[in-house]
C-alpha cells in the first residue's frame, strides 16, 4: 500500500477532518446531528479518496471523484454557515481555507495525471468561456466582463 503521510492534500484533507471533528461538537444540537452528520462524512469520504487515488495507477477517474467530494464538502460548508451552525466566523473561515487548499492540489495533481496536451476537464472550460466572460455585441468574440 502507498503511503499517503507525506502528500500535502493528505495533510490538508485530514486537518480538515480533524478540525471538523472538533467544531461539529460545539453546533447547536439540531444542526451536529444533522449537517454536522453530513459535513463529518463528507470529509472523512474526501480524506478516504485522497488515498485512494495514491494508491492507484490510474489515478484521474479518482481524483475527479475527489473534485466532486471536495465540493459537496463546500457546499456543506456555506450552508453550515447560513443556519450559523458555526459557533464563530473564524472556524468556518478556518474549513474553508482547509477546503480550497486541498481544492487546489487536488487540480494540480488532476493536471499533472492529464498532461499538458489534454483536453479540459469540464465541458465550457475551454479558454474563454469562463462565467466571466461574455460576447461583445456584434464581435463575436469574448471580450473580458466588467467586475
């Protein structure tokens, strides 16, 4: 079996955990046994697809999972915040700042499974179709949108 100790999304993936672990505890009853229930799992699921993918050949079709993971944990997250599951800003902050750094070693290490000559990953993420993007009218072509 690979070992996994060593890789940084491992790292973060699990301090998430951990720290989910001991921020659910202090939710107000309703919400630990319901969304905490299901933020609790959904990271420990994220944690158990990070050695998965580690322990595979074929690593992308896992690390596409994880993607997928990573961002029911998100959606978690914001919804645990709206109800003010959280007792204080500064432990949701803290998950979301776990969350988007192991968010984004998990694109990195997607990527470096892909090449530099593959496709994107989605659909409508090829250059230029962002949702940030839009046509200008009559040209035809994308032009950056006004924040």
């Amino acid at each position: 079996m690979a070992q996994t100790d060593h890789l940084p999304i491992y790292r973060r993936t699990y301090d998430l955990c951990l720290h989910l672990e001991e921020v659910v505890r202090s939710f107000p009853r309703y919400q630990k046994y319901t969304l905490g229930t299901d933020l609790r799992g959904a990271a420990r699921r994220a944690l158990t697809l990070v050695v998965r993918a580690n322990s595979r050949r074929e690593k992308a079709s896992v690390l596409l999972e994880l993607r997928e993971a990573l961002e029911e944990v998100k959606a978690l997250l914001r919804l645990c915040q709206d109800v003010r599951a959280f007792p204080r800003f500064a432990s949701y902050e803290h998950a979301m700042l776990l969350l988007v750094d192991a968010a984004k070693q998990n694109e990195g290490w997607l990527r470096s499974q892909r090449g530099p000559n593959h496709a994107p990953a989605t659909p409508g993420a090829v250059a230029g179709q962002g949702q940030n993007r839009r046509t200008a009218p009559g040209s035809g072509t994308a032009t950056p949108s006004a924040p």
